[in-house]
C-alpha cells in the first residue's frame, strides 16, 4: 500500500495537491488529527485501497507531535509511506490569504497574519525537517500540479537528486539543501540576441560552453555533489535538493542544471526543476 502524507503552511496550496492525488485515482482524507494516521490507514487498507493520500497540518495541532512516530509505524509494516510538505513565504502567504479573504486557521488567539504564519512554522518545523519539500511562493497552481505528479512517480526507495534553478531576484528557494550562487559568470541578459531565450536553448548553451570560467565552476559544483552524495544516501535521505541560482533564472541557472542532471541521471533518480521558467 501507498500512503502519502500532504503537510504544510496554510495557503501553500495542499488543497491543489490532495486534488491532483485525488484526480490520479487517490483515496483521500483531509485534516485528519495526526494521532488517527495509522488506524485510519489500516482500516483503508484492509477495506482494499491501494493508495491512499491523507491532509495533516496545524488544524490538529493537539496530536501533530504524534506524526514522527506514525509514520515510522507504518514504514515499519512495510508500507510506502511518503511526506510531501508545502511551504512559501510568508510575503506570499500573507498575499494570498489578502486575495482570498480566508482567516487563517491559527487566527483565533488574537495574533497578526503574520505572527499566525511564524506560528505555524514553529509548529510544524519537525515534520518540515523529515519531508519532501516544495517552495510554492513563485509557482502557478499548474506548476504545482506537475511537480506533484513528479513525486507520486517517484521511487522513494532510493535517493532523488533534484536539481532546481532560481533567480536571486525573486530569493532562494525555501526547500533548497545546497544553494550555488553562479551570479560571477558571463550573462546571456546582456547579449542582445541572447536575452529573449533561456539556458534550454543552443546558442545560449553555444555561448556558456565557450566560456573556460563556466566551465570551472561547472566542474567544481559537479565534484562537490558528486563527492558528498554518498553521505546523504549513508544518512538515509529520500531527497537532495540543489539549486542554482544567477540574477533572473533564465539563462545561467537552466544551464548549470541541465546540464548537471545530464550528468548525474545515469546512476541517480533524477528530477529537474526551473522556478522562474516554470512559474
């Protein structure tokens, strides 16, 4: 049996996810108390769903602490049980709850937006620390649906290496475990045939690859990954995720991260990302 767990902020877009899970033949629950996961889970599973997606987050504040030793309950009956956590900034939340005129679920206490936010993170800061995670603050609700679709096809028996442009411009992505800054590097930006493309595109790679300083640096952030990997997957980790960050996310970045994908797919799972292209 499959059991993916959604946590995450409020508004980070978890109702967008257990949709997709739903649309792809999911049997789903939403906020259910944390301190239920396993008696609900075994019911399902011996009522015969095969895959199962379940929403937990601050709303069952009371039992969330329990969520750690559930899930490590479950895995041990030999399910494949996977922790998606969805988060965003919090000028991105407090925007969003702006649009859509919702309360926030912790707004009871008399507290601000932004202090319900600050809160949460609090709250939910040792499921962040086990999950897969998605920073949702730049990214469209299409996005997001095809990034979720890209974790139920994942094989969580082994690591995933996900490799994530992102332009500084719009700040570093929340779910980044290394960050490369490549801003030094001849810009694309400022050729003038060159702008309107992005790093996807042949001349820009044409341009990029001729640059020896490029080339450098590609070899020194590939080695640097590839000599640490072994550590991560040693510490039992599900997920790597290493962005590339130039000045807008359209050139520089989409290069670097293509091209180390290329060179680390053959023995690895992985996945590609570009924030700024994608959203």
């Amino acid at each position: 049996m499959q059991l993916i767990v959604i946590s995450g902020l409020a508004g980070s877009g978890k109702s967008i996810a257990l949709t997709v899970l739903e649309d792809s033949g999911y049997y789903c629950v939403d906020n259910l108390p944390a301190n239920l996961l396993q008696e609900v889970t075994l019911y399902l599973k011996e009522s015969g769903h095969q895959r199962v997606a379940v929403s937990i987050d601050a709303r069952s504040r009371e039992t969330l602490h329990l969520l750690p030793q559930q899930l490590a309950d479950l895995r041990r009956q030999e399910m494949d049980v996977r922790l998606l956590f969805l988060e965003a900034k919090t000028e991105a939340l407090v925007k969003r709850f702006s649009e859509t005129r919702r309360r926030h679920p912790l707004s009871e206490n008399r507290l601000t937006l932004p202090e319900c936010i600050q809160l949460e993170r609090e709250m939910l800061g040792e499921i962040h620390d086990l999950a897969n995670r998605i920073d949702t603050s730049e990214l469209s609700a299409s996005s997001l649906r095809a990034w979720v679709r890209d974790f139920i096809g994942l094989d969580h028996a082994c690591l995933t290496l996900l490799f994530q442009s992102f332009g500084f411009k719009h700040g570093i992505p929340l779910d980044s475990d290394m960050v490369f800054d490549i801003r030094c590097l001849p810009n694309p930006h400022y050729e003038t045939l060159l702008r309107p493309l992005t790093g996807k595109d042949a001349p820009v790679i044409a341009y990029l690859d001729g640059n020896n300083n490029v080339n450098r640096m590609f070899d020194d952030i590939r080695r640097f990954v590839d000599d640490w990997l072994p550590c991560f997957i040693r510490d039992n980790r599900s997920y790597l995720t290493v962005a590339i960050g130039c000045t807008g996310g359209r050139h520089r970045s989409v290069y670097f991260v293509e091209r180390l994908a290329r060179y680390f797919e053959g023995n690895n799972q992985v996945l590609v990302r570009h924030r700024e292209l994608d959203s």
